[in-house]
C-alpha cells in the first residue's frame, strides 16, 4: 500500500506550500510537517511557481522534452492524482467540497483562463499529458455541478474551433454524459436544419430533456452540418453519435452490486415511440448522409469509412438498447 492510501492526501499538504504564492496550509504548520516526511522529495523548484496552475501551464504548453520536463510532468501526475483522492472523498455535500484542495486553487469565476491552460495546446500529442489535462478538465466539470460557472458556453467556445479528429478526443475524455450532452446540444442548435419538420423545429434552441427521445428521433437525426464537405460531415457525424450514446446512457440504470445488466429508465410511451420509429428514422438518416456525401466533389474513401463506421455505432447505440 503506497503513502497515498495509508495516510490520504494530508500528508502532502506541506509540499502545496512550496509554490510562491499558494498556502494550503499556515507556515508553521507545513515548517512542523515538513520535517521529516519529504527528505527525498526535492520540492524547492516549486518555489519558481506562483500557484499550481502557473506549474502546470510550464508543463502543458512548453513543449519541452529534455529531463527536467519529464521529471516536472512526474510531479504533476503526482499532484494530480492527490487531488482526484481529494476531490473524491469531498464529494458528499457543498460544504465538503469547498474544503478540498482542487477548490482551494482555483477561483471559479476565472474558470476561463485555467480552461486557456487546458486547451491551449489541446489534444496534446504527449498521450501522459493529454490524460493529465483530461482528469484536470473533468475535476473542473465536478466541481461546476456545485457551483455555478460558465464551464459550458466556456468548453463549447473552444469545441466551436476543433475539427472532427479534437472533437472526437475531447468527447472521449469527458466523464460525464450530462456535460456532453449540453455540449452537444449547443452543437447540434447550429446546424442546417432544413430537413427537421417544422413541428420538432422548436427543439432546437431546447435542451435535452432527460428520459424522452423525441428531440433525437426527430431532431437530432435530421440535422446536417452547414457545410457539406466530407471532413465536416465527418464531424456532425460524431456529435450526433456521441449524443445519442449520452442520451441513451443517461436512460439506463445500472445493477452493478446485484448483476452486470441494465435496465430502461424509460416510460412505456417513451419506449413504445423508440420501438416504433427507431427504424425508419435511422434508415433516413443514413441515406440523408449517404446523399450528402455523394455531393463532395472530393471524395475521400478514408473519411467516407469513418462516416459509415460512426453510422453503425450510433445504429448500435440506439437499436441495442431495447
């Protein structure tokens, strides 16, 4: 059993007091604390550092690779993993976890530029950064399902800016499919929607509404992207995936402790509409796809495969279910 887990993240509140101008915890306490536990720990260079953010924006966006780099991304996986244990065992009620570390170093109505730091050089080809960025992204989400923030329009602002193969990464990452969902829904609102009938029109400036399929039966797959080049089809393609993964995730209700199966949280009437218009909306969908495709004057095999791939997995998605 390592350090971590035998002693929780208390034991390393002094070395947060390294940083320049971050104090987790009062000076003499982390001098009493410091002591004895940290002789192998070589800490002082945080001192360079005005708080936690400032370290991991050198290391994020740098682009450096030489030793010292790789020793500094050791210790920010080391931080990062004491404050994911932290952020854990506060999560019971609001006033716990203002108390825990990740709170205490940011400031939530400047949510914006730690989101800068993240996605500045995002999706980062250093596959131990990337993942780093993911789980300092997703204590952000946790943290803004109690407390009010601009996380979303923020994350979807930079969504906006990536292209099919970021989107699919960012997508990947995020843990949580309400937060997708929102993101998507803000994606899927700024389409060509010239094919939705005019009665399901209204969906698309409404959020999802949890346990109903309308708004994906007859919205959702009935949208295209404005542009109708291949490498944005492409990336519609994936939203819409994603989002019905997400929808449908969030309508199945898990019996891990008695058996690996799931349930529908869904109403009858909300089954019996899935039941009666998966097929035909599906079908539509692919051949609405299939024909904006055959329109790219530049057909690229690569991409169209990819297309027809992210079609199956959303026909899997949604067939599968019942």
């Amino acid at each position: 059993m390592d350090v971590l887990s035998l002693y929780g993240p208390e034991i390393y509140y002094p070395i947060w007091n390294q940083f320049k101008f971050f104090k987790l915890i009062s000076h003499m306490n982390a001098q009493l604390e410091n002591d004895d536990n940290y002789s192998e720990l070589d800490t002082h260079e945080l001192n360079n550092y005005s708080d936690f953010w400032d370290f991991t924006d050198s290391l994020l966006n740098s682009g450096t690779k030489n030793l010292e780099s790789k020793c500094r991304r050791l210790v920010l996986d080391f931080f990062v993993n004491i404050l994911q244990i932290d952020l854990k065992s506060t999560l019971d009620d609001e006033t716990s976890i203002k108390q825990s570390i990740f709170y205490k170093t940011v400031k939530l109505v400047n949510i914006k530029s730690y989101l800068r730091i993240l996605f500045k050089k995002f999706p980062s080809r250093d596959e131990n950064l990337f993942y780093l960025s993911a789980d300092l992204l997703n204590m952000l989400i946790t943290l803004s399902y109690f407390e009010k923030t601009d996380i979303v329009n923020q994350v979807y602002s930079k969504f906006q800016q990536m292209n099919a193969e970021s989107c699919q990464q960012l997508m990947q990452v995020i843990k949580y499919p309400s937060f997708l969902i929102e993101i998507c829904d803000r994606a899927l609102a700024d389409t060509d929607v010239s094919l939705v009938g005019p009665e399901y029109s209204h969906y698309r400036n409404t959020p999802h509404r949890p346990l109903h399929l309308e708004k994906v039966l007859f919205y959702v797959l009935k949208t295209l992207p404005h542009s109708k080049l291949l490498p944005n089809i492409y990336r519609h393609v994936s939203i819409v995936s994603k989002y019905c993964m997400c929808v449908f995730s969030t309508a199945s209700i898990s019996h891990k402790k008695e058996s690996p199966e799931t349930n529908s949280a869904l109403s009858e009437e909300e089954l019996l509409l899935l039941i009666t218009h998966q097929t035909e909306a599906l079908d539509d969908w692919e051949i609405m796809l299939e024909q904006a495709m055959g329109n790219d004057a530049c057909y690229d095999l690569g991409i169209v495969e990819k297309i027809r791939w992210a079609i199956k997995l959303t026909r899997l998605t949604i067939t599968e279910y019942l």
